[in-house]
C-alpha cells in the first residue's frame, strides 16, 4: 500500500492549459447621423400646430366629460342640460380628435426623433428643460392616446382605474406642452410660416419644398381617412362609412348599441318580475310597472351619447321624473339619487342635479322607439336625460331618491 502510494507521488502534476481570451476593443459611441431633409424645426412646427389644436380641444372636450360623469358638489346642480345635443358633440369631438392623434403624434415625432440622439445629451439649463418637457410629453402623450383607444375599445389590459388615470395625466400632458411652448417659443416662432426667419434660413430646397409639401399632404390624408371612417359612430350622415369604429350607431337591440348588458349587470329575469319602482321622499309611494304606465306619458326624441364616442338620437316614451318626485313632496328645486337594480358597477347608484331633475325632458322611460324596453336597454324601467353621458342614463331603475 505504502508503495502505490510513492508511486502516485512521483507522477508528474496535470496542469489545464492556460485559457486565453480574445481581445474585444468596443467601438466608440457615436451618435447616430440623420441626413433626411425633413427632420428640421419647420417640419416640426408644421405638424406640431395640428397636434397642439387636437390636444387642446381634446383636453377641453376631456374636462367637459369628466365634470359632468363626476361633477363636484358645488356643480351638481349647476349643470346645464340644453342643448340636448351638447356632450353628443363634445365627446363626438373628444374621441374623433383622438383618434386623429393616432396620426398626428408618430408624425410629429418622427419630425423631431434626430434630437434624441443629440450629444451631449444636456448642453444647459434651458436645453435641459427642453429634453425633460419633451420626454414628459412624449410619454404622457403616447400614454393617452394608447388608452384612450383601448378604452373605445373596451379592453383595459392595466390594473388601474382607467377615467381617473386617464384624467389626472391629461393634465400632466397639458402642463407638458406649456413647458415645451415655452421652451421651444423662439424657434416656433422662427419656422411659423414661409417667410418667418427660420425658414428662410433653410436651404432654397427645405424651405417649403415638394417633398415636404407631400408629407404634410400625406398626413392630412391619414387624417381625413380615421376621421372619416370612425366619425360616423356619432355623425350618423356619415355611417355608411363607419368601417374602423369600434361601435356603429344601428347595431344592438332595437336598433341601439348596447355597451353593458343585463347579464353582465347581474340584472336576472327573477330580479323584474314582481318589479316595482319606489320613490323615497316627503311622501314616498311605490307604483308596479302597470300603474307606472298608466300616469301621464311624455315623450321625446333624445340623442344617448356614451364616453367612446357612439351616439344615437332615438325616440323615448315614459314619465317625467320631475313628475314622479313631485308625487313624491319633492321642492322645485331638488335632485334626485337613481338607484338600479345591478348587482354590480361602477354606477349602479346616480344623482341628478337640479337641472336634469326638473328638465320636462328627462323621462323614466319604458319604450324606445315604440317598443317596450329590452333587457339590455334597461326594462323595466331606465333613465334618459338631454345633454348627458351614456354611463350616467341608468337602466333597470329601482329606486328614486328626492335629494
């Protein structure tokens, strides 16, 4: 044993062979070279004016829905409910415009991305005050037209409540694109039109060039096409066209879109069957769906208009609500809490403010275009009112509350 062992000992040592690696030299950062002739501030500025006028009326428009869907206490019954037509238009306009941003917004940032790219990245103050309004608007900007187009489509792939999200960064674009104005103002002003000094600055062939009087032309066509073939879904002249809305205006039960139905509501058939309607006041009463339809009716052709831009005008039959809560001891002056028979949602419960709730055209109505209400259309009973957001005419009304 003893002599194996020598043995082992006097075998020579077994080394690995020394493991060389190459020499990798990484090359210099250099910035990328842009040579397109249209990368210039008055391609940037010409684009830019459309992108601002479609951001500003889609944060206006934007403020108008969200203040009458969540109004404070104070507007409540400050809110008008003439023209009848009036949130139709503004959120026809809120979601056509934004749709249109779909093409303005990579336009734009195709004009300016060379200046991502430039090195140093922060030369001074001012430039850095220019990179961080447009890196703030860049992602607001992407961030809102992203959503707001998800939202149109009703798909929310994000763990967050889309309207209040939604609202608080349209403000943050808004802020944004002051900033960058303010920044940006001098050279805006040097590229405004042909002959501001900037442009004339240029060279003879990028001032107002063919090539770039094709790719503003080239723009302004995308733009026609997304409008003209989403518009329709609000302005019914056009649609015929209606080919890439998410929502045609005589599609759905009874010739009306439908965005929430009575089994996505929990509303069952076991749920209306002994229905009645009570109204909680002075004097609260309660009528079943027969004595309901036996008071006096009214009837009037009203447009619902819903926050992803449809909108339809059709004719509904039923009873003032002012009517009912009179009944029920209500002042001239008071509102009224809606109460639905969902199981589940954001807005089973609603209030009305003083001008919807005395408005002689705001029915608790039980037929849509002559027929009794379908299920999805809210029956037994649903509300529609002049000048309001879709989410807010709530259906399978159970109850009525005199504020």
């Amino acid at each position: 044993m003893g002599s194996r062992i020598a043995r082992y000992r006097n075998l020579p040592a077994f080394r690995l062979p020394a493991l060389r690696l190459p020499h990798v030299r990484l090359p210099a950062f250099r910035p990328p070279a842009f040579s397109g002739r249209l990368h210039d501030p008055r391609t940037a500025t010409a684009i830019g004016r459309w992108l601002g006028v479609a951001l500003a009326v889609c944060f206006l428009t934007g403020l108008i829905s969200h203040f009458l869907q969540s109004p404070p206490d104070w507007l409540a019954d400050h809110l008008p409910s003439r023209p009848v037509w009036g949130y139709r238009l503004t959120q026809g306009l809120h979601v056509g415009v934004g749709l249109a941003a779909i093409v303005l917004l990579p336009a734009k940032l195709w004009a300016v991305y060379p200046r991502l790219f430039v090195w140093p990245p922060v030369r001074s103050v001012r430039h850095a005050l220019e990179r961080l309004s447009v890196a703030v608007l860049v992602a607001s900007g992407v961030f809102q037209v992203l959503t707001g187009l998800l939202n149109i489509a009703e798909w929310y792939p994000w763990p967050f409540s889309f309207v209040p999200v939604h609202y608080a960064v349209a403000w943050v674009v808004a802020g944004s694109v002051l900033l960058h104005l303010a920044v940006k103002a001098p050279e805006i002003r040097a590229h405004w039109s042909r002959r501001s000094a900037g442009t004339l600055a240029l060279p003879d062939e990028e001032r107002d060039g063919p090539d770039r009087r094709a790719l503003l032309l080239g723009v302004g066509a995308a733009v026609g096409a997304v409008t003209v073939t989403t518009i329709g879904q609000s302005f019914t002249p056009l649609a015929s066209v209606d080919l890439l809305a998410p929502r045609h205006p005589g599609y759905g039960p009874q010739g009306l879109p439908v965005n929430r139905t009575a089994a996505a509501a929990g509303v069952t058939d076991a749920a209306v069957r002994d229905w009645s309607l009570e109204v909680l006041g002075p004097r609260p009463y309660r009528l079943t769906l027969a004595e309901l339809g036996q008071l006096p009716p009214s009837r009037a052709r009203l447009p619902i208009a819903c926050v992803e831009g449809w909108s339809v005008d059709a004719w509904w039959s039923g009873v003032r609500i002012r009517d009912l809560i009179e009944r029920a001891g209500a002042l001239p002056d008071a509102g009224v809490r809606v109460v639905s028979l969902e199981v589940r949602g954001a807005y089973r419960v609603m209030e009305m403010g003083r001008e919807y709730a005395q408005d002689p055209l705001t029915l608790l109505a039980l037929r849509l275009n002559g027929e009794v209400l379908s299920a999805d259309h809210g029956f037994p009973a649903r509300i529609i009112a002049p000048n309001r957001p879709g989410v807010l005419q709530t259906k399978w009304v159970t109850r009525l509350e005199v504020l």
